[in-house]
C-alpha cells in the first residue's frame, strides 16, 4: 500500500495529471496492447499477472499498475482502462 504522504506528489507521467488509488483487487488477464513510444500517449502493455493495485489517471482513462508494493509510473507500462473491462 502506499503511504498517503505520497499520493498527493504522484503525477501521470505523460500529462503530469494527478492520479488516484484504483481498488486494491485489480486483476486483469494477459492482453496484449500497442506499446507508446516516449514523449507519446501511453498504449497499453500487455498484463500477464494480476496486480497489486494500480493509480488512475484524472481523465480515467489509464492505469498504472502496482507491483509488489511500487508503482509503475512508466508511459509504456499503462494500462488502458478500456482493456479492463
């Protein structure tokens, strides 16, 4: 879990828009997404584990997972959350 001292200096590190804590039971399947390229919009990675949580971008429109308590604040890592559902 992260400490709440540090959700409020977490940014999205494509638009550097505030993220919020996902619920904790996230569990997504092995898909497979476009990878973005750096200074682009993230595309999705492929999710091959079920995660820790994750933090959302503003416009919900991203994931960025946690893993083994450390959030993965990788363009290339999101997760888009059109692929969750």
């Amino acid at each position: 879990m992260l400490h709440n001292d540090l959700l409020p200096i977490l940014v999205c590190p494509t638009d550097h828009s505030p993220l919020g804590i996902a619920d904790n039971s996230v569990n997504c399947p092995g898909q497979q997404g476009d990878r973005g390229e750096a200074g682009k919009e993230p595309r999705g990675t492929a999710v091959d584990q079920p995660l820790d949580g994750g933090l959302i971008r503003r416009d919900k429109t991203f994931l960025y997972p946690i893993v083994d308590n450390i959030p993965i604040l990788l363009a290339d890592e999101a997760i888009p959350l059109a692929q969750l559902l």
